[in-house]
C-alpha cells in the first residue's frame, strides 16, 4: 500500500497535489512519501511481533539524509555499505551504533570509521577481511564485532543481476566453509564473533526462498549460539515490491482481488512464514530491507518535451532519462507510468517511453499503452523510490535530479536540483595545456 492516489483527475502523494510541486522546482524531480516509509516500516516491524527485532534500513536504496532521518525517527538502524553511507548517517543525526556494515570490498579507512562511531556489526564476507578488520581494531585498540555472511546456495528466482546467495556469486562464504571461517575468526584477538548473516537477493516476490534459507542454515545457526554465543541472526533483505500494477496497489481493495497464490509477497506473509523458523533459536533478529521500506514510496515526476510520431512507432520523449532512473536499461525492469492530469476522454496512445540521452537503451518503456499526453504534460514513473536517485548519474552532463519529501499536506526540497556550476567544481583545466 502507498498515498500515491488520483484526487479530481490529479494524481496527489498524500495530500499534495503532484502540480504543485512541478510548479515549484520543476523536472525532473523525485517525489517521496513520509506516510508510505512509515506504514512499510511498522508493517514489517508488526509482522515479526514476539521477536527481539533490529530492522536496518539498506540505505543503498535511497541515502537521501532526509530519509535516513525519517527512518532512524521510527526505531531504525542501517544496513551501510561504505564509509561514505556511515557519514551520512551520521549527517542525518542518526545513530550508527544500531547500525551494520556489509560489502565485499571494506577500505582500512572505512573499517576504522565504523569503528570508531560503534558500529553494531561488521557483516564479513571472506577471510582476508577477517585479517584485515583484526588488524585496524588492534591499531585502535578494541574488539571489532563481527558477524559471517554465509551463502545458503539457494536460488532467488529473481534477476540475475540481483540474485546474490547462489554459490557462484561473489558474496558470503559457502555453508560447508563458514565453520572452518568462524574458526579462524575465534583466533584473532579484536574480534567478537556476535553474530552470523545471511542475503540471498532482491526483489523476491515469493517467501519460499527465504524460507528454504533460513531452514537450511538453522543448524549452522544452532551450532554457533553454542559455541560461540552468537547473539544475533541477519536474516538479510530483499523483499519485493509490486512494479506492474503500482497504482492500485496503492489500495487493499487490489491486494484482496488478487488470487492468494499470486497474490506479491507481503510482509504479513513474511512475518507468518519465518516467525514460527526464527523465535525458537533465542537471538536477536536483524533484518535489512532497502527496496521494500522506500520502493513504491517514490515516483518520478517528468515532462514530456515532444510527441513524436512514427510510421511503425510512436516515441514520447521527456526530460527525464537513464540517468535519473537507470532500472529500465540496467535490470528491463518495468514501471507504470502515469499522467499527472487524468483524463479519461483521450484517446490511449501506444508508444516508446524514453529520454533525451544518445543511447537507444534510454527507454523506459517499450510500445505502452498510456494517455496521450502532449509537450508540456507531465507524467510520473511509479515505484521509483528504492534504486532510483542513488543509482543516478551526470551522464552527458545532465544535473542530478531534485529531490522532495512529502507529509501530510506539507512538503519540503530535501536535495536542491544540481547546478552546471556544482557539477563542475573539481573539474580544472593543467597547466600544461594553457596556452
Ligand atoms: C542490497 C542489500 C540489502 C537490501 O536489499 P533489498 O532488496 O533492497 O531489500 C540487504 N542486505 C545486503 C547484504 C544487501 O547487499
């Protein structure tokens, strides 16, 4: 469920008028809802009830500071994955110490920070950095906490490009590894085994691949409470969110019309099928869901520069482009497109949705059926908000895209539209070559 809605034929977020924005700090601009973050939040945090819970926002999905604020108003701690992220956290007023640090690649400079700010865990995915995190807490002086991430090898069934707890992907030691790795890390002296970790993808719209995960590693789980004590179990995140009809599944009543087998994964199901799994092993339940707590909280929001019109195709093309929403030409992943102003006597249109940049995989969509929409209209692209702005970029020098948080009826600029000047400001020219 989510507050993107049509009131008298304008699509709104929450109580705001999606216009007014536009008028205000023009496109394209990604809109957010508080209301949305909040109600995703305490769903999750509803369905996992009788657990000692820990949820730690993956913050990849969107670090606007704004945000994290939000978040860490709720009761959340982060899922971080660079140092940069932990400075953010830190920029928002927000507390690292409920916080993890994954990622396959941790820089000294990045371990001593999260060191030195707290952090909860270090979700370790080899030996090397084992050695490595060991030797910057011994410099420091203190214990680093860790935890493994084990990969259960259990199919995600979701895109390749996403799927991560498969044994041929790069994240996490194997499960037939993982108590040989814990060994090791029992023997160096500034580290405290806390915990142990698991992530096996995202968008997963199904619960039967966390269920099989969780089941296969619960022995593994076991052992490691009675060895070493562990205190908490990551169960990772991943949970998916609905693309295709992301309007109406703004409402329950579209939620309750579909058939319960193909009915998207919800965190009500989730909680059902992995509760009973988790609450008897005793420990602290850490969950890191990005996508799912800020997903279908976003759009967004563009205008179309022309409509043109094909022999064979049709092409609308607006002011936003891979750049700004890069999910389309990366994952073909889909999302619904909206008009701003609806208008049920127009004719339906049938065309390639795509950007002004000079690359043919500048598509959003292919041959789409929407509105006709006009030079000047706006439309809004839906379940933007997860991977949305932090995967942008400055491609052919196009500015980073405006950024506002909505409540209620209230709305504020939470990342001013970049200037020509901003981008530029690092850039110099040798003096070599002045002349
Ligand atoms: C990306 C990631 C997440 C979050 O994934 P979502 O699909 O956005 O929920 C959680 N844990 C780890 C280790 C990740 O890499």
């Amino acid at each position: 469920m989510h507050h993107f809605h049509y009131t008298a034929s304008n699509l709104h977020c929450e109580s705001v008028d999606l216009a007014e924005i536009v008028h205000l700090y023009g496109t394209p601009t990604y809109v957010y809802s508080a209301a949305t973050m909040a109600d995703n939040y305490n769903r999750l945090a509803k369905s996992m009830a009788g657990l000692d819970l820990q949820i730690c926002y993956a913050m990849k999905a969107n670090s606007n500071i704004a945000l994290l604020r939000h978040f860490s108003n709720l009761g959340a701690g982060f899922d971080l994955v660079s140092g940069g992220e932990i400075q953010r956290v830190l920029a928002a007023g927000a507390n690292v110490k409920t916080s993890v640090f994954a990622g396959i690649g941790k820089t000294e400079a990045e371990i001593q920070l999260a060191l030195e700010n707290g952090i909860f865990s270090f979700h370790v995915e080899s030996e090397p950095e084992l050695a490595r995190i060991n030797h910057v807490a011994g410099k420091l002086g203190v214990k680093a906490p860790i935890a493994i991430r084990v990969n259960p090898d259990v199919d995600a069934k979701t895109h390749a490009k996403i799927t991560t707890g498969k044994s041929d992907n790069k994240f996490g030691i194997p499960l037939q590894n993982a108590a040989a790795a814990y060994a090791a890390a029992a023997q160096y002296p500034h580290i405290t085994i806390k915990g142990v970790q698991m992530h096996i993808g995202s968008q997963l719209t199904s619960v039967a691949p966390f269920v099989e995960a969780v089941k296969k590693i619960t022995p593994f789980v076991e052992q490691l409470k009675a060895t070493y004590g562990i205190t908490y179990f990551s169960i990772g995140g991943g949970m998916g969110i609905v693309y295709k009809d992301a309007l109406a599944s703004g409402q329950q009543a579209w939620w309750d019309a579909q058939p319960v087998e193909q009915r998207p994964l919800t965190p009500e199901t989730y909680g059902e099928a992995l509760v009973p799994l988790l609450q008897p092993l005793g420990l602290k339940i850490v969950l890191e869901h990005g996508r799912f707590m800020v997903g279908n909280a976003g759009a967004l929001i563009s205008e179309v520069e022309h409509l043109k019109l094909g022999a064979s195709k049709n092409f609308l093309i607006v002011d936003a482009a891979m750049n700004d929403l890069v999910r389309p030409a990366m994952y073909e992943s889909y999302h619904e497109i909206v008009p701003l102003h609806r208008d049920t006597t127009r004719r339906a249109l049938v065309a390639d949705v795509v950007g002004p940049i000079c690359e043919s995989g500048d598509c959003f969509a292919k041959d789409r059926q929407l509105q006709a929409v006009g030079e000047g209209e706006c439309i809004a692209f839906l379940s933007a908000g997860a991977y949305g702005f932090t995967m942008a970029s400055r491609y052919n020098t196009r500015s980073m895209a405006a950024e506002v948080l909505v409540q209620g009826a209230t709305f504020e600029l939470i990342n001013a539209r970049e200037t020509f000047a901003q981008q530029i400001a690092n850039e110099t020219i040798p003096a070599f070559l002045k002349r």
